[in-house]
C-alpha cells in the first residue's frame, strides 16, 4: 500500500469509528473493501501514535436518574513566561473534576468544561480551586441547563423514516 | 353518457410499484427496502438557501426556462464533471424534475407512430409517456449476463427505419447497472450510421462506484443528438424539491420549452434557489452520500455471496437486483411472500419490465443498522424456502 492509501484508510477508518467506536472489523472491512487484519493494524497504529485517543460512549444524562450539572467556563490567566498558556493548563487539567479544556482566541483564554453533582459542587470549585489559582485573573461560570446535540447526535428528538414505503 | 375517458389513458398500465404499494401500505410495521429515494435530508445549507429565498420575498415565476444563475451553475458542473459544454441561454430547460424533461422531451420529438428503444428494466414512465406523445415503444430485455448494460447487438437488432429514439437509463434505476465509456462507444457509432436521438437519463449520474460517470453526450458527434437529462432527487437528497433539467441542442430544448411553457409555466422558484446553492457548495455533501452508497452496496453484496443469493455486481444508483430464480416463485410471488411471511417489503422486477421476471429490487437507501435487520430477515425466508 502507498502512502496515499494508507493516509486514505485511515481516514476512513477514523470517519466509520468516529460515528460507531463499537462497529464490527469484519463488517467495517466488507463495507469500505479493505482487509481485516490492515484495519486492525492501522487501528493499533493510531493508537499508538495517539490519534485514536480512546474508545467512549455517548451518554445523554439527563435521561438517567442521576444528578449533574455541567459548566463552561471561561478563565482568564496570565501567561507563564516560556511557558504560555501550558503550565497553567496543566494545572487545571489535572483537576479531576475538569473534562475538557480549550485554549480559545478572543475575549478570554481557557474554556474549561466541568461536571459535578450540583450548582454548589461547581461553584465551590471554581471558588475555591480555580479562582485561587495564582495566574488565574478572572472566572465566568456558565451552567448548561439542557444538551441537544452532542458529538454530531441530537438528543432532543428521534428521527423518523417520513418517506413513503415503496416508490419508483 | 359518453365515454368520459380517453381510450389510450384507460389502456395506460398503472404502475406495477404503485400496485405493490397498495399492498405494503396496508402493512405499517413492516420494514422497506423499497423506496427509490435517498434517506438523506438535503443538505442543511441547501434546506436554508430555500428558506433565505422565501424570506427574501422570492416567490414569484421565473422565466420559461428557469432561473439563468441556475442554468449557468448548471453548464459548469455539466462541463466540469462531464466534459460537455452548453449555453445556458438557449440549450438549458429546468424541469420539475427528471420525470417532467422525460415527457416533454418525447413530446418535442415524436412524430405518431416513431419508434422509441427502450432498454427495459427501467424506470416505470418510459412506456406510458412513450406512448402518450404517440410514438412506439420498442423493448430491448437487458441481460444479467450483461450485467443489465445494453449492448451494441442488442441495440443493433431492435432498430427499424422508424427508430427515432434512444432511451438511455443509466446508472439504471432497478438494477443499478452503468455504461462505461467503451459500452457508449458501440452504441454512439450505431446512432450516429442510423440517425438515431437519444434521451440520456443520467438523474443517478453522480452515483457511481467503478469510476466517474461518462455521459454519451460527451462522445465524439453525439452532443448534438443527445438530451441530456439530470435533477437535484438523487445527487443532493432532493426529491420533494421536484427539480430536474434537460440539456441539449437549442433546436430541440427550444421546443421543449415551448410545451413546458404551456403545461407548466416554471419550475418551483424555491426550488432553483436552493439548487443553485446545491451546485455551487453541495460537492462535498454528494461525495459523502455516495460513499456511505457504497458502503452499503459492499455490504449488500457480501451478505447475499454469504447467503448464496445470486447478484450481479451493480456500481450505479442505489439499488441491488439480486436473482430469485433458484426459488421458481414469480417476482409477484416472491414479494408478496415475503412480505407476508417477514414483514420485509422489496420490489418485484416485474414492476419495471417483464424482463424483470425471476429478480427482485432491494433499495439501499437505508441505513446500515436498517439493511441489516431486513437482510437478516430476507435469509430467514430464503433459507426457509430452500428447505421446503
């Protein structure tokens, strides 16, 4: 296989995985012609090369019983010298209650996304642990109240096959 | 009371798809491979083009012809993609829909009693609108040995000196047969010796999978006796949109116009719209449509080699047209059966051709996880049946 094609596998591959992280090899291989054992081998070559960074599941929470609030924050720092913005990235990443964080061009630097159990869990954090941080200038704390769309899935309602049964 | 109808709509077949239709209906848990449209919703960025126009107060007639951005987005993709050039002045008609171009095109060349070739399976309204602008309809029975393409033998046999026209359905709605370009060439010298037009249904143009689609139009001394027809239904998820065009010498397009001008006035100005946004930015949601086609068309394909089920191997359009021959039930019966027994509902290929006899159309405009429940169900009964 050239390079072309290998480049050309693997962003097919990344496409199928990207919608179905559980889709079936064999089946994967019959629907986009390719070989088994090579999407599998490509596969644990992106792994490796940390391209396939996990294999997750997408979960609406709001349809459990449990209770959680998610948050998007948007920090303020001061970039460390001869570090940027890494360092204090870091240390915000670290946080275990921290999902993602984005370092953002415009108005503020770092989007932090966050889960906890409550309003008060959320705030406590970024009262207590974010805000405090020494290169932290300010904190502005939006609560998500309901998802829609998520990873390229709606959520809020399921879609309907309208087309008639059988057409020409 | 007088007679109130006239005899050649009474004697008109209705539609075999239509009949089975009525039987599927009746049937509203039952799955569907049947349906001849994509699954997809057109393009969001199209969807909001339309809506943009309707805001924009855009809701008056456009000309005759159509809208000329329209017809001019309509030459550069044809030239781009299939190497044709027109004018969009005087040799561009858009259409409601493919089906409409098929009918007034006919309408602009038949003389009573011209004789019309029809390589059939095909699409249902060849015949009928035939039939209608008074000309003849001639049938070739394409082959699966073939692989459903019309040969130059074939083609050579069924002309008389009465041939006027060439109907050419391809990628071919039900058997998702192509012509390559080598298949084109025999049948473009044999049109040209015998001064033959042909009507060019490539409304599956932009789904192919062996290659990019050749258009007869682009041959050598062809342009000139081809009507080209295309739409928006199939490329770009548009069939509610009814919006297709025919492409061709003014000669003939002008006269086309003429009928449409008469019958129709013009097509959905929401409608070109909204096409004119699919043509300019749309390219890469079809390259995606087609590849996800594919996709289900491999799988199609190995499911029915691992069942057994006999399947030439199509690279158009999106539908199978496996063999049920090994059975010895009729197409009708086959269908209905299945139907009845598992609830799946697939096309008898008798409902496009009494050449369809012994094959069934399977749609894959479903999605993966759709086919995959019907298949399953689909081996069910056939293994069922083989061990009768």
């Amino acid at each position: 296989m050239g390079d072309k094609d290998i480049q050309e596998m693997r962003m097919s591959i990344l496409k199928a995985l990207e919608y179905d992280g559980r889709v079936d090899l064999n089946e994967l291989a019959v629907r986009l012609g390719l070989d088994a054992t090579d999407i599998a081998n490509a596969m644990s070559d992106m792994e490796k090369e940390g391209i396939i960074c996990g294999y997750q599941t997408l979960i609406d929470w709001d349809k459990t019983d449990d209770e959680r609030v998610t948050a998007l924050i948007e920090v303020r720092v001061t970039p460390q010298r001869g570090q940027g913005f890494d360092s204090i990235a870091e240390r915000i990443y670290k946080y275990p209650e921290v999902d993602s964080v984005y370092l953002i061009s415009g108005g503020f630097d770092l989007m932090v996304i966050m889960e906890g159990r409550s309003l008060k869990e959320v705030s406590q954090f970024v009262t207590n642990k974010l805000s405090a941080l020494e290169s932290v200038l300010s904190c502005a704390t939006h609560f998500i109240l309901r998802k829609y769309k998520l990873n390229g899935t709606v959520l809020a309602r399921k879609h309907e096959d309208e087309r008639m049964l059988v057409t020409p | 009371m007088r007679e109130p109808v006239a005899k050649k709509v009474s004697e008109m077949k209705s539609s075999g798809i239509r009949k089975f239709f009525d039987i599927v209906s009746e049937m509203p848990d039952a799955i569907s491979l049947g349906v001849g449209e994509p699954d997809f919703d057109t393009p969001w960025h199209v969807r909001d083009e339309g809506i943009y126009s309707l805001e924009r107060g855009k809701t008056f007639y456009t000309s005759n012809s159509g809208l000329m951005e329209l017809r001019s987005e309509i030459c550069r993709y044809t030239k781009k993609h299939y190497e044709i050039s027109y004018d969009p002045a005087s040799e561009v008609i858009i259409t409601v829909g493919g089906s409409e171009a098929i009918d007034i095109g006919l309408r602009a060349m038949l003389e009573d009693g011209d004789e019309v070739i029809i390589p059939e399976p095909s699409y249902v309204s060849y015949v009928p609108c035939t039939i209608m602008a008074g000309g003849k309809p001639v049938i070739v029975s394409l082959k699966e040995e073939n692989e459903f393409r019309l040969t130059a033998a074939e083609l050579e046999a069924a002309i008389t000196p009465r041939t006027k026209i060439l109907i050419l359905p391809f990628p071919n709605n039900p058997t998702g047969a192509i012509m390559e370009r080598s298949d084109l060439e025999g049948i473009a010298k044999l049109c040209i010796e015998h001064d033959i037009y042909v009507l060019s249904d490539e409304i599956y143009a932009a789904l192919t999978y062996k290659g990019d689609h050749v258009s007869i139009a682009s041959l050598p001394g062809m342009r000139d006796r081809t009507i080209l027809i295309n739409g928006f239904s199939k490329a770009f998820a548009m069939t509610g949109w009814r919006l297709g065009y025919a492409c061709g010498p003014e000669i003939i397009i002008s006269q086309m116009t003429k009928i449409h001008q008469y019958c129709i006035m013009c097509a959905p100005t929401t409608s070109q719209y909204a096409a004119v946004e699919a043509l300019r930015h749309g390219d890469r949601d079809v390259a995606e449509m087609c590849n996800a086609y594919n996709e289900r068309r491999r799988f199609l394909l190995h499911e029915f080699k691992r069942m057994g089920l006999q399947c030439f191997e199509p690279f158009g359009a999106f539908y199978v047209f496996p063999s049920i021959k090994e059975f010895g039930m009729t197409s009708d019966d086959f269908c209905t059966s299945l139907l009845m027994a598992k609830k799946v509902a697939v096309v008898p290929g008798t409902a496009v051709g009494d050449c369809g006899e012994g094959f069934v159309r399977i749609s894959y405009a479903y999605s993966i996880d759709n086919l995959k429940e019907a298949i399953g169900r689909i081996e069910e009964f056939i293994s069922e049946l083989r061990n009768r």
